[in-house]
C-alpha cells in the first residue's frame, strides 16, 4: 500500500527550531568572545602601563647614574648602546655603528689584552662578572678612564652566552685626583726622607761635639753640659720622630685607600692637611735641634779654650 506525502509543515518547522537553537548558541559564543577580548584588553592595557611605569623607573635610574648602558645579543651579534654610552665619550648618539669590534678598536691598545681576556673570562663562565677599568678614544683623540662593567643575563642548556647587559662610567676625574695624589704622596716622601737625613746629619754632629768635649782633660766640669745638651736635644728629636712615625703611618693608610679605589675627597683633604701640619713640625724641630748643636758646640769650643789658657797659666805659676 502506497503512502500519501508526508505534511509540508513540519519539516520546515523543526528546521526553524533547529536554526533558532545554532543561533543562539553563536549569539552566546560571541558574547562570550566579546568579553574575553574586553579581559584580555584591560590585561594587555594593565601590562602596557606597568612596562611603561618600568621603562620610565630604568630611564631615570640611568639618567640619575649618568652610566651609559648597553645590550648585547650574542646570537645576533647586535649591539644596542645608549645615547649616554655616546655622549660619555663626546660622540653624538648613534655616531657609529654598535658593535664589539668599534667597541674594541676605541680601547687604548695597552688596555686591549686586559679587556679582551677579561668579557671573554665571563662569557666562558670562568669569572661572575666582569668589571674592569680602561682608557677609550674620543673624537678629538683625547683618552677619557672608563669602568666597564657587565654580566650575562642569558644563557642555554650547555651555558653558552646568549645575552649580556652592561654599563660604562666615566672615571676620568678619580683618575686624575689618584694621578695628584700619588704625586703629593711622592713629594712628602721626599720631604720626609730629607728630614730624616737631617736629623741624621744633626745627630752626626751632637755625637762628634760630644766626642770632643769626652776627649777634652775637663770632663768631670762638661759633664754638666753634655746631660744639658742631651736633655735640651731630646725634645725637638723626640718631636720630630714622632711626627715622622706618625706621617709614615698616614702614609700607609692614604696608599691603601688610593689602592682600594675607595678614595674619598674628604680623605684627600685630611692626608694633605695632616701632611702639611707635619713638614712643618719637622722643619720647626730640626731648626731647634740645629740652633741648640750650634750654640753647644760653641760653649764647648769656648769652655776648651778657658781650658786651655788655665792649663797654660798653671804651667807659668810652676815655673816661677
């Protein structure tokens, strides 16, 4: 028995239904979309704003240090160097092109070696980091001291370098001040070892007047004066070898300091101030010390010749 056709109502219908029901569900799934690009918006937005709060706090604190900064990808071989790392050396920024080799070809050919073992002591692993002080070339040819100083951030499984930041400080003005100081510091050693020769000198001399006044047939009567000399010669002696010891120390605590790098202005002030107060005791003392030896040795010639002309006068009462 053949059946009738079905009803043209009822397919239509479901297929609405079913079409009502897809539409609803895209309806929903763009809804949810739609948020979760507004969510992902405001991260983005919060992450922008904090990279940008980070960016501005890193921009100050190279601008507050006036180091100048650098990055070197070592699997690109790219150089980025600050507009300071420029100007540090009296380059615009950007007046050549960043790169180890320009970097390298501006270092002072004696500094050379020690810089080149020293990043490639790092790279290799071998040092923590590196830190080195060396002489670059300027535009007018001048050489400014600069402190490198760098770390590998960035490394692979086999602890190959990948990536290593760093700064440059200029420290042309320490330099200059350790270059005076040492200087200084020559010139109170000088001035140091003349007093001492003096001294010396001046010691030489009290011993020989003492030796003549020993050998002279009164001494019993210039025993008085030889306790006088020594008394009135041990204060200016004793003065002068203390402010000598105390200059030798200060001396070896100002070359420790330049040594260390630790040098402060305040401390240069101190040393010269010290220095000066010093040379001056000493040239004070010595200058007693030689009066007093002079106006001794003088008393001595004096008292051998009163001596002299009463051993004479005793030898014409004998013959009378």
């Amino acid at each position: 028995r053949r059946q009738g056709p079905r009803p043209v109502g009822r397919r239509p219908a479901r297929h609405r239904q079913r079409l009502r029901h897809m539409q609803q569900r895209l309806e929903q799934a763009q809804a949810e979309l739609e948020q979760r690009v507004i969510v992902r918006t405001a991260e983005l937005a919060h992450a922008n704003r904090a990279l940008h709060h980070s960016e501005e706090r890193l921009r100050l604190v190279i601008e507050a240090t006036r180091d100048g900064v650098w990055d070197w990808d070592l699997r690109t071989d790219e150089l980025f160097c600050s507009d300071r790392w420029y100007t540090l050396l009296d380059y615009a920024p950007g007046a050549f092109p960043a790169g180890y080799a320009q970097w390298m070809e501006r270092i002072h050919p004696e500094d050379r070696p020690a810089a080149e073992a020293a990043i490639q002591a790092h790279l290799a692993d071998r040092a923590p980091q590196f830190n080195l002080e060396f002489r670059m070339r300027t535009p007018a040819g001048d050489w400014k001291w600069i402190n490198g100083r760098g770390q590998v951030i960035e490394r692979d499984a086999a602890r190959r370098p990948l990536r290593m930041v760093g700064t440059h400080a200029d420290i042309s003005d320490r330099k200059r001040t350790e270059v005076e100081l040492q200087r200084h510091r020559e010139h109170l050693e000088e001035l140091v070892t003349e007093r001492t020769a003096e001294l010396q000198q001046t010691n030489a001399e009290l011993h020989q007047a003492m030796d003549q006044l020993v050998q002279a047939e009164k001494l019993a009567a210039l025993g008085h004066l030889v306790a006088g000399v020594a008394h009135e010669l041990n204060t200016p002696l004793g003065n002068a070898r203390v402010v000598a010891g105390s200059l030798g120390e200060h001396l070896h605590e100002f070359a420790a300091a330049v040594e260390s790098g630790a040098l402060r202005r305040s401390q240069v002030d101190g040393f010269l101030n010290r220095g000066r107060e010093a040379v001056e005791l000493l040239e004070h003392n010595t200058a007693r010390a030689a009066d007093l030896i002079s106006q001794f040795k003088q008393v001595a010639v004096d008292q051998t010749r009163q001596n002299h002309f009463v051993h004479v006068g005793d030898r014409r009462r004998k013959r009378f």
